[in-house]
C-alpha cells in the first residue's frame, strides 16, 4: 500500500509556490500527460449488478478525443456551455474531458434534476448544448437554444447517438484555454432565489491538484474513491480533478447506498484513499468489518458538513485509520482542511490549505484577531476562488469587500478562528439546508410548495438529525385551515418530489396559521428554527 505523506504543516505554508501557467487545458494537459504510459489506470467503474469497467487514461484521451471531434463537427465552439447531465458512468468524466479540450464549459448536473431544474440551467447560462442519457431527454423536450445534443443509449429523434464517436477521429488539438478564461460551471442552491451558476476559471482546475496532495495525501499510485454525486464539485475535488491532477487513479459506482457493499469495493478495488459524506460514514461505523481486507486503506475524508468527533474516533477505531475533516464551498473549493501530521483538534475544520489566506471578518466591517468569530474570509486573488456568479454580477460583487486595500471574498459561513489558526464552524451567515451532503435552498422547496392549491404560503428550514445532519421541514399556512391532516402532508411531500429534484421534499411538515416575518416582509426562518427546538 501507500504510505501517508507527514507535512510539517507551518514549513509547507513558509515555502509553499505554486506557478500558475498562461494557459491551462485539463484535458490536454492532465490526462493526455497520463496516458503517455498506456498501461496507466484511470476509473475502476462498477455498479448495483456487478457489472465492472477499467479504462487507462489511454482509454479516456482516446474517448474524449472522439467526442471532442464528434462536437467541433456538431458546431460546438469555445466558450459555448455545454449541460452534462449523467450519473456515474465512466461517460462523464469522458464528456466533460471532451468539453474542456473543446475550451467550452461543463455544466455538470445530477440526474435526479427535473425538467424545471434542467430548463433554468439551460436559460440562465445559455447552454448550446447537451449530453445526457436516452432516458432523460425528455427533460430537454421544447427547451431552444440547444442546437447539439447527444445521447448515450438507445436513439432519440432529434439526439446524435454517442455511439457515433466510434466513427470519429481519435486524435485532436486542443484549445489552449487561457487560464483565466472559464471553463466550468456548478449550479448550487442560494437561500433565496434560484439557484446560483458558479463559475471556475481553467486556473482552478489547474490548482485542484493542491489539496489533493496536502489533504487527500494522493500519489501517482493511489486509488481514490469518492461517493460524491455528479453534480457536485465534490466530485471535481476527489472524482476527477483531484485524484487526476496528481495521476491517481479514480473508483466510481452507480449504485444506492448499502453500507456493506460499501466495505466490499474498497476491499475490492484496493482503495487506498476514501471519502464520503457524514451522513454516509454514520452509518458506516455501525457496521462489522472483521471480513474485509481494509490493509490498502491509508486515509479517509469528509466535507460538505461538519463532522462529529465521536465518528472521528469511531471510523479510526473500526478500521484503523485517521478520518480528516474539510471544508470548502463550491464557489472557493477546498480551503480548510485537517492534514496528516498536523495535530487534529476535535470539532475543527483545520487550518488553510497552503497559498489561501483566510481571516475572521468581524460585523463592525473589519477584520479581527484570533480568538474573535465572525464570517470567514478569503484573501483575493485566489486561483481557487470562482471567477464569478454566472450573469449575477451584483451577487458577485456582494460577496467582496475591502479592508484597509486589501480585497476578501465572503464565505457566508460564521466561523471562529482560535489562537494556533484552527478554524471552528459556528454556523451558516444564510439559510442553505445541507441533508446527506445535498445543498438545499429553502426557496426551493417553498417556490414547488406554493404551487399546490392547498398551500398559502409556506417557509423551510434545516433541522439537526442525526443521520442525515440536518433535513428539511416546511412550515406551512393552508389556504383552509381546515385542510390540514396526515394525508394531505403524504400529498404534499409527493407533490415537492414530482415538481423539484426528490431529495428537497420536506421530510417533516407542520401546519401553522402565520409565518414569522419582518417589517420588509422577509420570512424570518431562524424564528421558526429556534420555535421547533424549543417544542422537542
């Protein structure tokens, strides 16, 4: 196996560089760099019927070359935005290498998305095209603009068939995409409005090798598997651009959740380096592992939510290695985080990620010293921090401030800083929901909600829960009083499923008669968290 890297972590942060090049093209210069050794692995795939897949990254530039190809013919251009909607098929790594060798822009999306979610991603962002499965085109149906569409599995009139690729040219020049052009958008949930299109510079894609190595500790010879969904940029942090960026190679199963299936693919694959969502790895601790070989395992990693020190010491104690907690958003990747070798606090989120500067910006609009809480706050320029929100440039620039000629970007994430640098999540500055490691924004769930006659107004929040860290519960006001039962809360639930994607439906419901509110009419929802905790 693999050994863990040790980092004297205040050396690293003194003599840490990392050049930035010109111009920066993933596919051209990562993964046709690995595949100058034919033999090297990229995806160990498999799914839910025991069906396996490997390719080497000869295999990958080989594939997105065809489709790179197949797209110029198509009149696919760089810049052009291109949706990527597919679950976890050796496909999508694929499709969104072809699209960067393009120098158009990926949008990444999961497939549970509805045809709502589908068309006002396609709208804001003024995507030419789409690469989805034969299943869900349906989601497209009617929706202009998009000029190129292909499908993977059976033909669809009006979709190029992916199979054509067979045809295509397995050789091609890739754009050489200036590096502070952009080259991929994440679409992720505000707490109010629709969602946000968060928008990556190639720079960032290049500079996501760097946690990769400090805190996924990855090498040319490890495997990584993450259980992150397609649309996340999780899955760029540990899927692809991670574990590529430093040539390791990647696990990917479509599948649902099984606990001991889970331990069977690692013992399976070897993997050497595991992440996954609290809400997965609380589930996983309860199981007995005594019948899998876990010896390839070094190291294992969360992030999307804060981790529990009693899963911290339970994961090492089940399967004899260190569980390292992280932080990051979509916006700014991952920025703090825990690394081995460094002293581990309990309940911390680490320490910066060497090259990124973070502060605790305090509510008197200055920044404060340790010990103080306050918003957490990045230094700019950052190479890891979005180029912007997509069309938003009012958003965008909500979010910077500058104190004393020094410009921050603002997490919206409320923090305390202690006097060794560790930083302490405190909570979030917004309402965002995260269950199981989906962002969720209340308006969401509200805006599918409000379109069920029965529903007057209605308001959700995050609850603590202790599988899934929070979930999310609507407050509601019917438009009869009298309306309110079991079943009518069944109807709505399935109501929320069918009109957004299913993992929003509001677990928990409670009808009121008047939401809290401010004088400006703002729905007050840390009234209603606090209402809910003090009634358990």
């Amino acid at each position: 196996m693999t050994e863990l890297k040790s980092i004297d972590y205040d050396d690293v942060c003194r003599t840490f560089a990392c050049e930035i090049p010109a111009t920066f093209n993933f596919g051209r210069d990562v993964v046709d760099h690995w595949a100058e050794d034919p033999d090297k692995v990229a995806i160990l795939w498999s799914d839910a019927s025991g069906a396996t897949r490997s390719l080497t990254f000869d295999d990958v530039m080989r594939a997105s070359n065809r489709l790179a190809n197949m797209l110029v013919s198509q009149g696919l251009q760089p810049g052009d935005r291109v949706i990527v909607q597919l679950p976890r098929l050796p496909e999508w790594q694929i499709a969104l290498t072809a699209c960067l060798k393009v120098g158009a822009v990926p949008i990444p999306c999961i497939t549970m998305l509805t045809g709502k979610d589908v068309a006002y991603r396609i709208n804001h962002s003024s995507a030419r095209a789409a690469i989805t499965l034969s299943e869900e085109t349906g989601k497209f149906q009617g929706l202009d603009g998009v000029d190129v569409r292909i499908a993977i599995g059976t033909p669809v009139d009006g979709w190029v068939p992916y199979a054509r690729c067979d045809d295509c040219l397995e050789t091609f020049t890739a754009y050489d995409t200036p590096v502070d052009d952009p080259a991929i958008i994440y679409y992720t949930s505000g707490s109010t409005g629709n969602p946000k299109g968060v928008c990556h510079a190639a720079r960032a894609l290049f500079i996501w090798k760097v946690s990769a190595d400090y805190w996924l500790n990855l090498t040319p010879d490890d495997v990584m598997w993450c259980t992150a969904d397609t649309g996340w940029s999780k899955a760029g942090t540990s899927i692809l651009f991670g574990p590529w960026g430093v040539g390791a190679a990647a696990v990917f199963h479509e599948g649902p959740f099984d606990p001991k299936h889970r331990f069977e693919i690692l013992e399976r694959e070897r993997v050497t380096v595991f992440c996954a969502a609290p809400t997965e790895l609380r589930r996983l601790i309860q199981e007995d592992v005594k019948e899998f070989d876990l010896s390839a395992l070094k190291l294992t990693v969360s992030a999307g939510e804060s981790v529990n020190p009693e899963i911290v010491d339970a994961w090492a104690r089940l399967t004899g290695v260190p569980l390292l907690d992280g932080y990051g958003q979509t916006e700014t990747l991952m920025t703090v985080l825990n690394y081995h070798g460094m002293p581990v606090k309990p309940g911390s989120m680490g320490r910066p990620l060497p090259g990124v500067t973070v502060a605790v910006y305090g509510e008197d609009g200055q920044i404060a010293g340790a010990g103080a809480e306050g918003q957490l706050a990045i230094a700019l320029p950052n190479p890891q921090v979005m180029l912007h929100y997509w069309n938003d440039p009012e958003r965008t620039a909500s979010q910077r401030v500058s104190v004393g000629g020094q410009e921050w970007f603002l997490t919206g994430d409320n923090v305390r800083q202690d006097e060794d640098g560790y930083i302490f999540f405190e909570g979030r500055a917004d309402d965002i929901i995260t269950s199981s490691g989906y962002r969720i924004g209340p308006q969401e769930v509200e805006n599918a909600l409000i379109e069920h006659p029965a529903v007057q107004e209605s308001a959700a929040v995050g609850m603590p829960d202790p599988d899934r860290g929070e979930i999310v519960k609507a407050f509601i006001v019917l438009t009869d009083p009298a309306l309110a039962s079991e079943a009518l809360c069944t109807e709505l639930q399935d109501h929320v499923k069918r009109t957004t994607a299913p993992y929003k439906y509001p677990r928990a419901i409670e009808f009121i008669t008047e939401l809290p509110k401010t004088v400006s009419g703002k729905i007050r929802r840390n009234v209603l968290r606090s209402r809910d905790k003090g009634s358990s």
